[in-house]
C-alpha cells in the first residue's frame, strides 16, 4: 500500500517562491541618458529565433528609458559583483549615477544604441520587439530580440548569480548531463 502524502494549501505567491532560483541580470538602457538596474524578472520566450523578457515596474527610472529606447542590454553578474548587483537594485537612476557611483562601466553596444556593462562576464544585446502591459499586472514585460552577446573566454557559468526568496547564490553542482 502506497502511503499518502500531505500537502498543504498555499498562497500563489508564496507558491511561485519555491519555485527554483531565477538568474540574475543587470539591465542597462539608454543612449544619452544611461541606467543600469537589477533584473531579477527573465525569460527566454523562443529558441529560435532567440526572443527573451524581462518584467520591470513602471516606478523604476529604468521602465522610462526603456520607453524611449529600441533596445537594451542583458548583462550577466559573476558573483564577484554581488555587492554592485544589490545597489544596482536600491537607489534610484534618477537620482544618481549608478554606472559611476557603483563603480560599473559602460561600454557601447555593438549592435544597440544602449551600453552594455564591461565587467560582466556575458552580455546579451536585444532589440525590443514587444511590450505586455496590462493594469492588472504589477510589471511590464518587454521581450526582444538577442541580436549580439559577447561572453569571456574563460567564463564560468558556476559564478552567475541566481535570485531566490531574498538571497543572492550562486548555481550548485551538476547532477546530472544529458
């Protein structure tokens, strides 16, 4: 006989929470007017062609450079930049200059008008194709094209961070190749 399990009710939120860590990334955007910020909201949306999101809210200075910008850049933090990663996501790009400030530099975009950020291992330059934005969400989504990524030669995907519940880590060990 099999034995039965317990399982609890659980809010949605509270739910999604335990869902596996989400990567982190630092979003720049803007031509004259540069900000970086901390993304923690991704998806890739396609394969083929390669579409991802990112969900950001309309109070970030961030959401108005991206609405006036046709594109974006994805850049991947390596651990060694947590502590730039989580004051990326405190203060605000309106009332500062976080690529100075943080001490992060911003490069220009090979295929995009937006910088994209030197320290970061791995960079994904996007286009943006489309914006989800409904009243009843929390956050806009802008999926877009990846028209360029640059990556280090000896990166290491074990040092990205990853996002869960409040804590900053990083990928753990590999169980399993396929």
């Amino acid at each position: 006989m099999r034995e039965e399990k317990l399982k609890l009710d659980m809010g949605a939120i509270e739910a999604v929470m335990q869902l596996p860590p989400a990567p982190v990334m630092l979003l720049a955007v803007g031509e004259q007017e540069q900000n970086v910020t901390t993304i923690g909201m991704f998806n890739v949306f396609s394969v083929d062609p390669t579409i991802v999101g990112i969900g950001i809210k309309t109070s970030r200075f961030s959401y108005k450079l991206l609405e006036e910008s046709d594109d974006f850049s994805l850049n991947v933090p390596g651990k060694d930049l947590v502590e730039q990663v989580a004051r990326c996501g405190y203060g605000s790009g309106s009332k500062m200059n976080k690529f100075s400030e943080i001490g992060l530099t911003p490069q220009p975009g090979k295929r995009i008008k937006s910088p994209s950020i030197l320290e970061c291992p791995l960079n994904i330059e996007v286009k943006k194709l489309e914006q989800v934005d409904r009243a009843d969400w929390d956050h806009v989504w802008y999926m877009g094209k990846v028209v360029h990524t640059d990556i280090d030669q000896d990166y290491d995907r074990g040092n990205a961070l990853v996002y869960w519940d409040g804590e900053f880590r990083t990928p753990g060990a590999v169980l399993k190749r396929i």
